[in-house]
C-alpha cells in the first residue's frame, strides 16, 4: 500500500501484506467495510500475523555457502 495513504481510507483490495491485514482487520475496518463479521475479525487477524511470522522464518536469513 502506498506509503501516504490511511489504513482508515484503505480497502481490502488495497492491502498488499499480511501485516497490512493485520492492522487493517485489528482496527475493525473488517467488519467496517462489510468483509468480515465483527465476532470473528480478531481470529482471522491472528491468522495473518501468524502466516506472516512463518513466511519471514522460511525466508529468513540464509546459511552462507560452503567454501
């Protein structure tokens, strides 16, 4: 998302990253918007947060090679 627009102006189609979808479903603008009901927002959120998490250890730092 582009870095000078508002989380508060933003749609789910704007958000390109699973912490984006965190913050954007923590806030409640999920269940603003109309994608997501409100009883479940912050499971979902967590949900990403925890895809996020994984994704970063998988593609974390490499082993440098072996000479």
């Amino acid at each position: 998302m582009e870095a000078n627009r508002k989380l508060s102006d933003a749609l789910w189609g704007d958000l390109e990253t699973d912490e984006e979808r965190v913050d954007f479903l923590i806030s409640g603008r999920g269940f603003e918007t109309g994608i997501i009901a409100k009883a479940i927002q912050h499971e979902v959120a967590m949900a990403f947060q925890f895809r996020s998490e994984i994704i970063k250890e998988r593609m974390g730092p490499k082993a440098a090679p072996e000479d």
